[in-house]
C-alpha cells in the first residue's frame, strides 16, 4: 500500500515553489525568465489545490489544476507573442525596454 503524504508536507512544497518563482520574477530582467517563473507560481498554486482537495477527498482540488493549467497554457501564448513583438521591435528581451513599445 502506497502512504499518503502529508498535508504539511505538500503545502510546504507548494509554499517553496511559490517563492522561487516569486524570486525569479522579482530578480530576473529577462521576459522569458519571468514568464517561467509565473509558470512555476502557477504550478504551485495548483499542487496547494490538489493537495487541499486531496485531504478531504474532493475532486474540487484537481478541477481548480485545470483551471489553472489552460490559464497558464493562455499566458504562455500571450506572453511569447508579447516577447516576439518586443525582439522584433527592439531586438532585446529586456522588460525595461517594454515601455518604450507604443502603439
């Protein structure tokens, strides 16, 4: 028989991979490193869900990872569309360099 793993013990996972990709978007200059880190965020806020739902035996945890995954899958495509637009504009993927883009 297969143990469960503790509910702490996910939460606190969730809770690390949460601050990582925090880290890497408050740190990183680079679109496509932060777009990344928005990813790993995500993801973290979905194991949170899926372990919770987990605990009280509910499949509401892993509908809301659902959610989370086509939002995610959507701000990928906006985003590299976004960091297309702004190396074809301005050859750099510097978020800086974005507010210069107008129009």
């Amino acid at each position: 028989m297969i143990a469960a793993v503790p509910m702490a013990h996910g939460l606190i996972l969730a809770g690390c991979l949460f601050a990582i990709g925090l880290i890497g978007v408050l740190v990183r200059r680079d679109i496509i490193f932060v777009l990344a880190s928005i990813e790993i965020m995500l993801n973290a806020s979905g194991l949170a869900f899926v372990v919770a739902g987990s605990r009280w035996g509910q499949p509401d945890g892993q509908i809301m990872f659902i959610f989370i995954l086509t939002m995610a899958a959507t701000e990928v495509s906006v985003g590299l569309a976004l960091a297309l637009q702004l190396h074809g504009r301005l050859r750099t993927l510097d978020i800086d360099a974005a507010s210069k883009m107008r129009g």
